[in-house]
C-alpha cells in the first residue's frame, strides 16, 4: 500500500486517502468524540474518506476466554471492524488514558480482532512473525488527567509504549504522531476549544 495507489472507497466517494477513526472509548459522548469530530472534520475538508468505529456502540464479548489457542468466533461488529481495517490507509484512535493504560474495552476490542492470520503471523521459528498490517499509519489522539510530562517522566508513559509498539508496530502499522490533550480535568472552555482546533488542523494534515 503506497501513497500513489490512495483511492476512495467508491468513486463516488473521490480519491482522497482512506482514513479510519476508531473512537476508543466506552463513554456515549464526551471530549474524545469531540476531538473525533473536528479531525474528521478536518480530513474531509481535504477530500479524504473517513469512516468511523464507535467504540461504545459495538457489541461483542471482549474478552478472550482461552487467548488464540481455541477459535473464538468473531461477532458481526468485529468482523466488520476487521473490515474497515483492511480498508483504511490511516487509522486515527481517540481515546482517554485510564489508570495508566487503556480502557479495558479498548483493550478488549484489539485483543479480539488483532488475530493470528489477520493482524500477525508467526513462523516456523516463533520467533519472527509477518507483519501483516504494514503500510498502514496512525495518528493517536489521546485525552489525560494527568500532565503529559508527568506521565511521560514520572509513570513512563505504559499505555504511549503499549499502543505505538505492542499493538500498532507489532502488526506492522507505523504511529505518524502522537498528540497529548491534558491535563483534560482542569481545561478550561477556552482550552478545550483551542484543543478541537489543533485536532481539525491534524485532520487536515492527513
């Protein structure tokens, strides 16, 4: 997957880059999908195509009951998940920090669908895998409580390291930019809004 083969899904659609938003929150509402929001908004004022998955409005069990030695079926949303995936050039996640790490849905949602086969395969040494996600790239969007110097310096940084090499490089796909938006408790209006702006700026940016 190149920059010179980027098409749109349909060509109705244009050719602009297919871009996929993963909010990766359980939360119905909130400033993650705020943030969502204005870069989609961004990205589609450049002829990109975005499609989105909600992370609270799935259904499926999210967790993995016997870890990829047994076959656990995939429900619709999953599967459909798996879908966008293969479609997308760029994956956006927007998601919040809790407890140091991600959501335990969040965290559910790629243990499920990240599978042998699909996102990974080992070799015959099982000790060098295939990446089977490359060429992809993802911009994360991720809202904390705590200062990003703090968690970076004090905490050093788990559910950064996690996600940019654990999950994404592990499968092959590449983090572009990771953006901080904290300490979110404390923000004002003001802030917020200047928050919103720089995330419609990075969705322009795609």
């Amino acid at each position: 997957m190149t920059a010179t083969g980027k098409s749109g899904a349909t060509p109705l659609e244009g050719d602009g880059k297919r871009i996929l938003l993963i909010i990766g929150t359980p939360k119905s509402s909130g400033f993650c999908h705020a943030l969502a929001s204005a870069y989609a908004q961004g990205a589609r004022s450049q002829g990109h195509v975005v499609r989105e998955i909600k992370l609270h409005a799935l259904s499926f069990d999210p967790v993995l009951h016997e870890g990829y030695q047994s076959n656990q079926a995939l429900e619709p949303d999953l599967l459909e998940a798996q879908r966008l995936i293969h479609w997308a050039e760029h994956l956006v996640l927007v998601y919040p920090v809790w407890w140091g790490g991600l959501p335990a849905l969040f965290k559910g949602f790629f243990e499920r669908i990240l599978q042998p086969g699909f996102a990974f395969k080992y070799r015959n040494d099982q000790r060098q895998w295939d990446k089977l996600l490359s060429g992809r790239s993802a911009d994360l969007l991720v809202t904390l409580d705590t200062p990003a110097w703090y968690f970076r310096w004090v905490y050093g940084a788990p559910a950064h390291r996690q996600m940019r090499h654990t999950i994404l490089a592990f499968c092959g796909i590449k983090t572009r930019k990771l953006e901080h938006f904290s300490p979110l408790r404390s923000a004002t209006e003001s802030q917020r809004q200047s928050w919103l702006q720089r995330a419609e700026a990075l969705g322009k940016r795609a």
